[in-house]
C-alpha cells in the first residue's frame, strides 16, 4: 500500500516560522531641544525654526513636525534624547503619538525633574514611551552616567515581550558633544561609565543606543567596540546614513549591540526624514539629527541574515544588490546617502561562498518598481528614486540624480545578458556600469558604452528557500489522512485539500 509523502517548498515552512517571531521596532532619535516649559525663548544653535519657541503653538507646531514624521513607522519603543527634564514632555509624546497611530503608548517613568529656578536655562534627559499592546518596561529605569547631567542622559531600562516574554536592555544615551581635542577625554569618561554600569543591566541582552557625538575609531566607542559590542547602522546601512546634519563625515548616532543581542537584530537603517539636510520641505525639519530604527527578532538567537544569490530575471517590486567585478573581486553599489542629491554609487566589497552573499546591508538594496509596460523605477534605501539630470549643453550627466518624487523619475529596461549581467538602461540610453573613477575606486554611474574596465553588474536576490522537506505518514486510506501536525482528519470527497492558501489534489 503506498504511503502519503507531503513534498513542502521550505518557503511555506520559512513563513510559518517568521509568523511565530517577536519581532519589535525600536526608534532612536536626538529631537534638539524639545522642552514643555515655555520660560524662555529656546534658540537652537543650528537655527531650525520649528525648534525655536516659547509660545504654546511653537511647542504645539514642534510637536506636531515630530510625530508626523516618527508616527508612521509605528515603533515599538520611541527613545529620545534633548527632551526637557519633566514628566509632562514625555506624557505629551505618548499621548500624541497615541492619537496619530490609534495605539496606546505610555511614558516611562524615571522619576526625573529639576528645579528652574536654579537652572533657568533647563536641563534635558533622555526618555523613553513604549506601545502598551506589545512591549512593557521591567525594572527601574536607571542612569548609567557620573554627575548630575549624565546620569539624566544616559538612562537605562529593560523591556519585556508582551507575545512571548522575552526581554532586552535598552541604553540611550547622550555623549559629550565637540571635537576630539577638547572633549574626547569627556566621552570617554562617557563610555567608561557606561560600560560599567551596564554590568548591572536586569537582562543580558543589551542594545546601546544615543547621540555619541562620535565616529567610529574614536576612543570613546573603541572601549565600547573592545567590549564586545557591534555597531548596527554601520553594519546594515553603511556609515554614511548620515544621522547628523552638520558633521559632514560618518554617523555619530549609534546602535551598539552586544553578541547576543546582535543575533536578534534583523536590520538597522535611518530615515531621512527630520533634518534640514534630508528634507526637501525645510519647514519639516525639527532637529539637526535624523532618527534610526533597529528591528528586533526577539528570541531569534540564531537569526541569520537573508542569503543573496544571482539572479536571472527581475521581479518587479523585489530588492536587488548590483554587484560588479571591477579590480578582480565583488563590488556591491551603494546608495546615495541621505543628504545627497546626486553622485556616483560609491561600492563595497562583498564576498561570494558556494553561490551565496551574506549580510548584505539595506543601504545595498534597490528595489525595482514596477513602471507599466515592462518598464521599472529603481528606489533606494532612503526611498528616493533615480533619474539622470540634463546639463546646459543637454546632455546627460554620467552621475545619478534621486528625487523623492516617483513622478520626476526615470523608467528603466533590465535585459539579462549572456554572460549573467543585466544592462540597466534608462529614457536616454545611458546604463549602469562599474568602472573606476576616481584615485582607482569602483564607482557606478551612467554611461552608453562599455569597455576596459567598465562592467555591467550582476543582480543578487534574497534566497527564498533553503531546500524541501518529506514528512510521511502511515498509509492514505479512503476516509482519513494526517496533517502536517500530527492530526487525523477527515479526507475531502473531491480530493482537494489546502496548504498555505493553495490547492492540492490527490488522485
């Protein structure tokens, strides 16, 4: 008699199990002085209108640009730094962010005030609100910083999984800002107190997070990275995320994780969306800091980061990282950062094991739009779109232009080549090469010709399935057979039966 053998694509599996994951969406984010009291008219030195108050409606039009922008992303937790050093400021967020989402967030309480009196300036801390549907603080929330204006911010709380109990540490905190000469020994003392509090944190788990007023390589966050920690933006999007508006180099707000937590994090990225820098709409920029969100898998402690194999033809709406060959390796593009209109797409080195790319950060990733026709839109991680822009002379500029504005951007072709490439060609016939353009750096841009050292790139696709699985059970008979838990039940007469949404039929 013939037994029943189940045949299952791992990708049904794959979905099952992403079903069961805890996943949490953590957002970090400097807002630049948003205070309650109105005392005072607030100048910010970067001269941000929105920023600048003392009235009721310019706290009003401040809060109002914040959540606007941070509502949509609908984060688990919302941390902040440079929010006023009273309980009413972090009320007033949770109750507005409760009205623009329809969810309940609350305030963590932290029992921190000061007396204005003696500070007429005002002081700051950094705080934290949470959705009460999904996530809860467990334990105090602490200071993790000497003196009286760190310990406020630098704070410390540990969180808790509403779907599955799992919990984490959450450490925000604000560096000493200013150049290296004079206040690099400040940030150290900064994450030498940090480090050493920490060791008192409730779970093991431990996600650091805040305006560091550093880049990496500097001594302040090399204790931190000695310590065993890794940096999340760096690692997903590149350190050219550009969380700051004015800096000009690498990020300076960070998300450090310990190797714990690290195999929990799934992703880590930063929305343009708050600076003055990244906004096209200048009267939307609230602060001179962007904020970022690192996504949480929690309990995942064996989470692998999605595989990428070559393609062969594109799907519309699916991401893809552009990889050429140039200097004898492989060389990923990557996006414009987020204060960037124009420029060629700087590369990094990516490496190749049995077919497969690993850990490709989003900053990697374009998706192809679908355009009608055959045709597509390529966006980036910043959610821009890439158009070619016309000199005086009219011709076409060999850089890529990006436009938040889908209806000013290119359509593109994408034809696969013989030799496993794909010309990516735009409206002017221009395409995507790699070639080296400046001081020997691999660079794409736009051009309608090949030759020495100019290569079309190969196309890498997340792996969807990881191989099948047979499952048998005792012999099909005419009344009864088994499904995938075990369980009896009764046969359909017609023979139909449905697996993940589709029909299979047994003669």
């Amino acid at each position: 008699m013939k037994r029943l053998s189940l045949i299952l694509i791992c990708v049904t599996i794959a979905a099952m199990s992403a079903m069961a994951d805890d996943i949490i969406k953590v957002c970090g984010q400097n807002v630049q002085n948003f205070f309650y009291s109105l005392d005072r008219n607030r100048t910010t030195d970067n001269n941000i209108p929105v920023s600048n108050y003392n009235t009721v409606e310019g706290r009003t039009a401040k809060l109002n640009a914040i959540i606007s922008a941070l509502a949509p992303y609908e984060a688990d937790i919302y941390t902040f730094n440079e929010v006023e050093c009273c309980e009413e400021v972090m009320t007033l967020l949770a109750e507005s962010m409760s009205a623009a989402t329809g969810k309940n967030y609350a305030a963590v309480k932290d029992g921190l005030s000061y007396n204005k009196s003696s500070y007429p300036d005002g002081v700051l801390k950094a705080g934290f609100i949470y959705n009460t549907a999904t996530i809860k603080p467990y334990g105090s929330n602490v200071g993790t910083g000497n003196g009286y204006f760190y310990t406020r911010f630098m704070r410390m709380q540990a969180f808790e999984s509403k779907a599955s109990g799992e919990r984490f540490t959450l450490s925000m905190n604000h560096f000493k800002s200013g150049d290296v000469a004079e206040n690099g020994e400040a940030r150290i003392d900064n994450a030498q107190s940090l480090l050493t509090n920490l060791s008192g944190a409730l779970d093991p788990d431990i996600l650091i997070m805040g305006d560091l007023n550093s880049e990496m390589g500097e001594a302040c966050l090399d204790l931190i990275v000695n310590a065993g920690y890794d940096e999340q933006i760096i690692k997903y999007a590149g350190p050219y995320a550009y969380t700051h508006c004015w800096d000009g180099g690498e990020i300076i707000d960070h998300a450090f994780a310990n190797g714990t937590m690290a195999k929990q994090i799934t992703t880590a990225t930063v929305m343009p969306i708050a600076n003055p820098c990244s906004v096209t709409d200048y009267s939307k920029a609230y602060s001179d800091h962007n904020p970022y969100m690192v996504t949480l898998s929690l309990g995942n402690n064996g989470h692998t980061a999605p595989q990428y194999v070559r393609a062969k033809t594109v799907t519309a709406g699916n991401k893809y990282a552009m990889v050429g060959t140039l200097n004898g390796g492989l060389e990923a593009a990557l996006a414009l950062a987020a204060n960037y209109t124009y420029g060629y797409l700087k590369t990094q080195t990516v490496t190749e094991e049995a077919g497969v790319i690993e850990t490709v950060p989003s900053s990697m990733l374009f998706e192809f739009a679908d355009a009608g026709n055959g045709l597509f839109y390529i966006k980036d991680c910043n959610g821009r779109y890439i158009y070619s822009d016309k000199r005086d002379n009219g011709t076409y500029y060999s850089t890529f232009s990006m436009t938040p504005d889908v209806g000013a951007a290119h359509t593109f072709t994408i034809t696969p080549e013989a030799d496993g490439t794909f010309k990516i060609q735009n409206t002017t016939n221009d395409y995507f090469i790699q070639a080296t353009i400046y001081e020997g750096a691999g660079e794409f841009g736009l051009w309608n010709y090949q030759g020495t050292d100019r290569y079309l790139p190969f196309l890498y696709e997340e792996l969807k399935t990881t191989g099948i699985t047979t499952i048998n059970h005792e012999p099909l008979t005419t009344d009864h057979y088994y499904n995938l838990a075990g369980q009896r039940i009764t046969r359909p007469t017609k023979g139909i039966y449905i697996l993940n949404g589709k029909k299979i039929f047994f003669k």
